[in-house]
C-alpha cells in the first residue's frame, strides 16, 4: 500500500521547509538588532534575574510590543522578534491548512484548523 | 552576582553556544540544559529561565526541522493529528507553571531530566515498523511510507490512543518545564505506535516548535519572558546548534550521548536536591 498522497508530501515539505528557515532568519535578525540596541541603551549591572517581578506589563501584549519596537526600544524590539519567531510554527500550521485543502482532505482540513485554534487562543489569552 | 549588563549577555550567550552546540550534536536539544544552567549557574528566577529556554527551543526546532523537512521522512498526518494532543497539554503545562512554586518546578525539572540522561546513555534500539493494519490508524489516515536505498517502504501506525494521551503528557511537559519534550515524543511514536525511527524524529522535530508556541503566548502574557535575557539564550542556542549540524559528520555522537547523560544526571540531582531544600 503506498500512500497516493507522498509526492506532493514531500513537496508540501519542502515549502515548509523554507517557511520555517525564512521565519527563524528573521527572527532571529530582529532579536540581533532588539539586543544590540538594549546593550547600547542600558549599561550598568545587570538586572536581578534572580527575583520574579515579571516583565513590565508595557512589553507582555503585541499592540504594546509594537509600539515599543517601533519607538527604537531595545527590550521592545527584541519581543517583536521573538513574537515573531512564535509565529513562524503557527504560520506553519496555517499554511498546512492551506495544503490539506488542496489535497481536498477534509478530515485533515478540520484538525489543523483545531491546533490553530488552540494556537490562537493562547496568543490572544490575557 | 554583579556582572554588567553586557558582561551577563555575553556569558548567557557563551553558556546557550555551547548548550546549542551540544544539543545538536547528541540529537537531544539544548533545551533541556538551559534551565539548569541558568537557575543553577547564573542564579536566574526558573520563571525567567523556563521562558528564555521555551523560546529558544522554538527557534532550534523549527531550524532542525527545515532541514529534516527535505528529506520527506516526516509524516504530515501523524504530526498534526498529534500536535492536538501536544498543544492541549502545552495549554494546561502553562496554565499549571504559573501555579506552581519554583521547588515544585525543579523538582519536576530534575525527573524529566534523569529520563533525559537515561535515554541518552542507553543503545538506541529501534523498535521496526507496524506491519499490521490498524482499523484507527487507517480511518486517520496515519499510516505512510518513508525512502530507503530500496525504494519506499511501507508502515502501519498503531495504539493511536495510547500515543494521542502520551503525546498530551509531552506537551503538559513542554508546557510547564519550557522544554521541547522531543525524548516523549519520540519515545509515543517509535515505541508506542511503532512508526519507524527516522519518521518519528524528524516529525518529531517539526511538532517540537508547535507546541511550544502553543505555551509561549501564555508565558509572555504572563512576564515569564525577558527580553535581556531570551535574546542571548536564543541567539547563543541558535548559533550553537548550527555549528553542531556542521560538526557532526566528525564528531562520535555515541560518546557524547554518553558524557551528555552522566552530566545532565549530575544536573538533575542538583535541581532536585535545590527545589527540596528551596534553594532555587
């Protein structure tokens, strides 16, 4: 029994492939600039990572973080990239919707829209 | 500890190099040495470092996973029919962390890391395919086939529940110790439901990411994630895992698989002794 679907699996793969690469690069690219502007912006001690406040509530939801990076802050910067690196698997799942449909599986379509689901419930969460 | 900002980073950033690098080598991941490193090391809050490490597992994850993707052993369906189990348990990991007092979370931490050292140290025995049609499997279209030198070869998948419930144990894990839980997931697909080796890790690998972003939302919404400190770990394990994957052809992955287990023994230990005694 081989499975019909194989070649345009591992065709799917390989956009995927690139999708993550591309969103990982990116990421990554922001943070860099993010770190380097927080190094440059707060010289001095480090902070005291050994108490728990948690993070100023003005850097925690994405309209704040945008705006933060957007004015130049370091810490702000960085969160856009690593809020973007938490959307590039999610981006992955949404163009795996994409391809299901494609591939007219709709058992398929429906669990992946499922793990979106979950996926955007727990970005919007507050 | 008084360090400057800048010397802190960079030693962050050292310390995730060479966690990044010896994850990728041995095949386990950095993520599971990050939280010790720097809640035993480094005197971090282990909220701060479960969000530093999550993160960075997102990022090693979906880049071993772009490369893995390639060689069509990962199977789609199985992924994604289990990434439901896993990003459940990722939900409830997360909601359970921020409930949890930090020597509880080490503690716990320390366990999943003695399985850790011990799937490290042990052969890597191969459990071989199903060959048995599964009535479920087949109605979930799971089963699938992956390239041998002799053309594709078939498998059949088997115990979907008890491999969906281990799965939600893996993201509950993920979820709640900032890990990517690839040793669970592997351990649900190759032993449990008998897919074969190669499929489980690579798809494994390419769940790893999806499950930890379905916790990270909840872990920024609730401060856990610090921007001065989630940029070195993230860049220094990235970093540290592409140099890894350029080593490797050379490197003797058996022994390092070695070392690697009696170290993050050691590691475990300590965590488990600190989160009794509530020194973390």
């Amino acid at each position: 029994m081989t499975d019909a679907t194989e070649s345009p699996n591992t065709h799917f793969a390989i956009l995927l492939s690139h999708l993550l690469r591309a969103g990982v690069i990116l990421s990554a690219t922001v943070v860099l600039v993010g770190g380097i502007l927080y190094l440059v912006q707060h010289r001095g001690p480090a902070p005291p990572y050994g108490v728990f406040q948690g993070e100023p509530t003005d850097i925690r939801y994405a309209q704040d973080i945008w705006r933060a990076a957007c004015s130049g802050h370091g810490p702000g910067l960085i969160q856009l990239g690593l809020l973007l690196l938490i959307a590039t698997p999610i981006a992955r799942v949404a163009f795996s919707v994409v391809e299901f449909a494609i591939e007219r599986d709709g058992l398929y379509v429906s669990t992946t829209l499922v793990v979106l689901a979950i996926l955007i419930y727990s970005l919007a969460s507050s | 500890m008084h360090a400057t900002t800048l010397e802190f980073t960079l030693l962050v950033g050292l310390g995730s190099l060479f966690a990044g690098l010896l994850g990728s080598l041995t095949g386990l991941g950095g993520g599971v040495v990050i939280v010790p490193f720097l809640t035993l090391l480094f005197h971090v809050d282990i909220r701060y470092a479960v969000g530093a490490s999550l993160v960075s597992v997102i990022a090693t994850s979906s880049g071993a996973a772009a490369a893995y993707l390639r060689e069509g052993y990962s199977n789609m369906r199985v992924g994604m029919f289990l990434e439901v189990a896993t990003t459940l348990g990722a939900l409830s990991g997360a909601y359970l962390v921020t409930r949890m007092p930090a020597g509880a979370i080490a503690i716990l931490f320390g366990l999943v890391l003695l399985y850790s050292a011990w799937t490290s140290i042990r052969p890597e025995g191969e459990v071989s395919g199903g060959q048995r049609p599964d009535s479920l499997a087949g109605l979930l279209k799971l089963d699938g086939s992956y390239p041998t030198s002799g053309g594709h070869s078939d498998y059949y998948v088997r115990n979907v529940p008890a491999g969906f419930g281990l799965m939600y144990v893996a993201g509950v894990l993920s979820g709640l110790l900032g890990i990517g839980s690839g040793a669970v997931k592997v351990l649900a697909m190759d032993r449990v439901m008998h897919i074969p080796f190669k499929v489980s890790t690579t798809t494994s690998n390419f769940m790893i990411g999806v499950t930890a972003a379905a916790s990270a939302g909840i872990y920024l919404h609730h401060g856990y994630v610090d921007p001065g400190l989630a940029m070195p770990v993230m860049l220094g394990v990235a970093a540290g895992a592409l140099l890894g994957a350029r080593i490797l052809p050379g490197a003797k992955v058996r022994t390092l698989r070695i070392v690697f287990g009696v170290a993050i023994a050691t590691i475990a230990v300590e965590m488990i002794a600190k989160g009794i005694g509530g020194r973390i």
